[in-house]
C-alpha cells in the first residue's frame, strides 16, 4: 500500500475519482497472494532464479500459448524457446473451469511485449473489453474498482484449487440446533 495517495477506507463509501478504493485494492492484493499469480521471470526463469521442474507456481501450469498448447511440461519446465520467442506476449490461461466461464475461449493474461515487474502474466489482459471491470486487471486506477470476482475469475480460482463449497443440509441442521441450545440456554439464565 501507498500511504501516499488519497485511500477511500470506508466499506461502504465507493472511492471518488480523486481516491483509490482500499477494499478493491485489498481483495486484489490477497487474490495474488492465494495463488492467483505468476512465478515466471522475464527470462523464463523461476522467481528464485532456477530452472528446476516443479518451482514454477501452480498459475503457471495454466499458461500456454494462443493454441492452448501448454508452456509448462509435463515434467514441470518451461518451454523457454516459446516463452523467449514470443517476447511474453500472447500468453493465455487455460484452465477448464475458466475456459468454460469465458465461453469456451481461452483467458488472456496481461502479456506487454515490454516485460512489467509484478504485472506480466500475473493479470487479466485489459485489452480485452470483458476484463475492463475484472477485480483482476493490471491497471488498477482512481474511483470505483471491482471488489467481487468475475466468474472467469471464480474459474481460474477453482482451476487453481479452490471450491465454493456449498452447505449440506446437516450442516445447516447441526447450525440451527446449535442456536437453538444458545437460545435455550440463554432464556434459562433469565428464568
């Protein structure tokens, strides 16, 4: 956080066009740090400066090129001929869960010829009209930003491992019960 700009803390105040909404910031900062990020450098490298199967993050084994055809192999490296070749542009995530959420296409990512420290690969692409409003884009700005997940974002979430899980019927049954016994033993204290 930049402590420098004018932060719109109040959950329930949308951020003017002067303020950076810190609860949209918030859900985007912690929406990176489940997972929701790329662990691949500039050079193809890992972000700890190997090349060793298995350190690229879970992200990057749903990158692949405009053909869906996968960056990472199946013994866990980077196909960094491609990834150099295309000078990172042109990435895409293509996790099922997501691709289905985008209508069957696969999900660009935000790949700049020119490589962008933290942004590259780890972003919605804003050149696409649909993730203008995606809590997920790079570009970040003043004034109202998204705070809720799109459901392509939601995809590459489950893609990534996460589940929405909804309650079974005993678990609202047991929730019940349980504010029920409160109630019970609350009242008896009055008596």
């Amino acid at each position: 956080m930049n402590w420098f700009y004018d932060w719109e803390l109040d959950a329930n105040t949308p951020a003017s066009n002067s303020q950076f909404d810190f609860y949209a910031a918030m859900n985007h900062e912690l929406t990176h740090a489940l997972g929701f990020s790329s662990l691949v450098t500039e050079t193809g490298r890992d972000v700890f400066g190997d090349r060793n199967p298995g350190e690229y993050g879970q992200f990057d084994r749903f990158l692949s090129d405009a053909n869906g055809d996968s960056l990472i192999d199946v013994d866990g490296y980077l196909n960094r001929d491609y990834w150099i070749a295309t000078s990172t542009s042109d990435i895409y995530f293509n996790g099922a869960n997501a691709v289905a959420a985008n209508g069957g296409n696969l999900v660009a990512l935000y790949s700049p010829t020119t490589w962008e420290d933290g942004s590259s690969v780890s972003h919605l692409d804003t050149d696409n009209p649909l993730f203008f409003t995606s809590m997920m884009k790079h570009n970040r700005d003043y004034g109202f930003e998204p705070r809720d997940y799109s459901a392509i974002e939601v995809g590459m979430m489950t893609d990534l491992g996460y589940t929405a899980a909804v309650p079974e019927p005993e678990t609202y049954a047991l929730m019940l019960a349980g504010l029920g016994l409160v109630g019970f033993m609350a009242r008896r204290r009055k008596a």
